[in-house]
C-alpha cells in the first residue's frame, strides 16, 4: 500500500524545468495526496510555473515578500507542514527545496516518525541533505530525461560528462557497509547494504553515477564481487557482494 506524501515545493528556490520527472520521481515513494507550492506569484520570475502547476495538480500558496532580502516562503512552508502534521493525513514528507533553512523542519517531522524525502540541487547544503530519509539530486532527474531524448550513442557522451565519477572516497564506503553486514564468509546481501548506505548517506544513489541500480554499479567496481542466488523456492535471484580479498591476503574481520 501506498504511503500518503504531502510535497511542499520552495518556488522561490527551485527552477521550474523538470516538474514532470520530479512529480514521477516522487511517485515511486508514496501516493502525493497534498502537492503544494509556496512563492510570491505577484513576481515574474515564478512565471514559468503556472501551466505546470495545472498540468501536475500542484497548488499555489500566495506568500507576499514583506520584507525585503527575507524569505517568507520558508515561513509559510514550515507552518503548512507543522499543521499537515498534526492533521495526521499524511505519512510523509517530500520537501523541494535547496535552502538549508528546512533542516530543522526535516528533523522535526523525522522525529514524528514521518518519512521525509528531499529533492533539491546539487549545491543544497549537506545538513539538509542529511536530515532527510533520502534525497534525491534534480540534476539526476533532468539527465535522465535528456537520455530518454537522445539516441544510444550521444548517451554515452552524457554518461561521461554529467555523472560523477566513482572516487576512492565512495568504494571505501560501499565497502565498510558491506563489512558491517557480511557473514563469516564476507557475503552480505545487497539489499540490506543498499539500505545500509542510504542511512548512512541519504544523497547516496546509483543514478549519480549513471546506473539506474545498484548492481550494475556494484559490479562496475573490480573491488567488489557479485553472487547471484535463488531464494528457498527458486523464483527469485537473490544478490549477494563481498569485497575482493588481495592475493596473498586473508579476510580480516
């Protein structure tokens, strides 16, 4: 069953390209059963949102700009989502925004035991970004649909442009999650170590890196090795990764 998500988008701070991936996006998580947007529609930079808002049923929340140099939409989003809240309507959170003023609003729901989801632009602020139960980067969202638009051989181009490389930063990672839920023999299910991770990090996705899942990107590493098993009844493949031992070298716990 669908969990109910409010979404609660920061007009002000998010560009207008790219609604339709978003609200997709956040599809996968949750049914939005409340989609709101918060800005000052007397301003023409907000211009370009209005036949999108009919187009994906958001509604506008009027929020005048009192003074000058503060924002206000941040006020009457927190506000909104203190008394969606307390409505109990809803079992999550989605906040598009890229400003860090939603950390406390993130960790306050959290701490209702709401689920949060984020999505904002690369350079949101990591405590925002780790307040959330995840967050999800709009570039992704936007080179994704540049590729459903390309043919196969201009998309390799874009791979290797606009995804980030995989660093020795993010295999020391991957590979300490994995040490954390291996069994004697290093195996850990790669379920649970993608969910390890997303804990751990909640900007942390395959997409970033040009794979839409975590296997493909977990075998793309040397590093790391794959094993696929059936489950009791010999239906499902079940994915299983282990860390590679050195030549000449023993597994140390």
């Amino acid at each position: 069953m669908d969990i109910k998500l409010a979404v609660l988008i920061d007009g002000d701070n998010i560009p207008s390209a790219n609604v339709k991936e978003m609200m997709e996006e956040i599809a996968k998580y949750g049914n939005p059963t409340i989609k709101r947007i918060y800005g000052d529609w007397t301003k023409p930079h907000l211009n370009k949102w209005k036949n999108l808002l009919l187009e994906n049923a958001i509604t506008p929340i009027q929020q005048y700009a009192y003074t000058v140099g503060k924002n206000a939409t941040d006020s009457a989003m927190i506000i909104d989502a203190m008394d969606i809240l307390y409505s109990e309507k809803v079992d999550g959170f989605c906040l598009v925004s890229s400003d860090s003023d939603f950390t406390r609003l993130a960790t306050r729901l959290r701490e209702a035991g709401m689920q949060v989801y984020g999505i904002g632009e690369k350079k949101t602020p990591n405590p925002f970004i780790v307040a959330c139960d995840k967050f999800i980067y709009i570039e992704i969202l936007r080179n994704q649909s540049e590729e459903n638009d390309l043919e196969h051989a201009e998309k390799a181009t874009i791979k290797q442009s606009k995804y980030d490389k995989i660093t020795q930063k993010d295999i020391t990672f991957i590979a300490s999650t994995i040490d954390d839920l291996s069994d004697d023999d290093g195996w850990a299910f790669l379920g649970d170590v993608g969910s390890l991770m997303q804990k751990k990090q909640p900007n942390f996705d395959s997409r970033n890196y040009g794979f839409q899942k975590l296997t493909p990107l977990i075998s793309s590493i040397p590093s790391f090795e794959i094993d696929r098993r059936e489950d009791n009844r010999g239906r499902l493949k079940l994915v299983y990764v282990k860390i590679k031992e050195k030549k000449g070298k023993g597994r140390r716990k």
